[in-house]
C-alpha cells in the first residue's frame, strides 16, 4: 500500500474512532443527565425489589425509552460511519509551518 494512501487509512480510522467517542459521549451524557433529574419517579438508585408500584411503572417507561435512545443513537453512528467510509479522508494534522524571513524584510 502506498504511503498516502496508508495515512488515509489511518486518518479515516481516527475520524470514525473519535466520531464514535463523541456519539457515545452524547448518547450516554444525556441520559445520565435525564435521569439525575427524572430519576426519582422510578427510583433510580434503587434495587428493583425495593420499588413501589409507581416507580415500578415509571421504571418499565423508563428502560424502554432508554433502549430506544441507544439503538437510534447505535444506528446514527452506524449510518455517520457508513458515510465516512464513501470518502477519501486525510487529517491534517496539528502542523506549524514557520515562515523565515530575512532581515531586511523585517
């Protein structure tokens, strides 16, 4: 494989790796934050055993909602992936270029 075309293999992995970190960075960050505010109807915290009826109710409500939020959330990163892969990718890195001039210039 030519060089090039390598680090074009390699950026494309960096940019699918980092888009999945940001996905599950948001999927799961916006869950945690429903249920620090919302988490007391079903008891969140709590064994299942330890539940009343309602928050037994509210705790059925919730992990379906929750299965569906990280399926659509598994499937649009699929899909972002997917579109990636169509393209020809490089990452241009983190490059300084340093312009030298000459005295009298200055």
């Amino acid at each position: 494989m030519r060089k090039d075309k390598q680090y074009e293999e390699v950026s494309k992995k960096r940019l699918n790796n980092n888009l999945k970190k940001k996905f599950d960075t948001t999927t799961i960050g916006s869950l945690s934050a429903f249920e620090d505010e919302f988490g007391f109807l079903w008891g969140h915290g709590k064994k299942y055993s330890d539940l009343d009826d309602e928050e037994k109710y509210w705790r059925e409500k919730w992990s379906k909602t929750r299965t569906t939020i990280l399926d659509l959330g598994n499937s649009n990163l699929r899909a972002a992936q997917s579109e990636i892969s169509q393209y020809t990718i490089s990452w241009n890195r983190y490059i300084t270029n340093f312009v030298i001039k000459d005295s009298e210039e200055l």
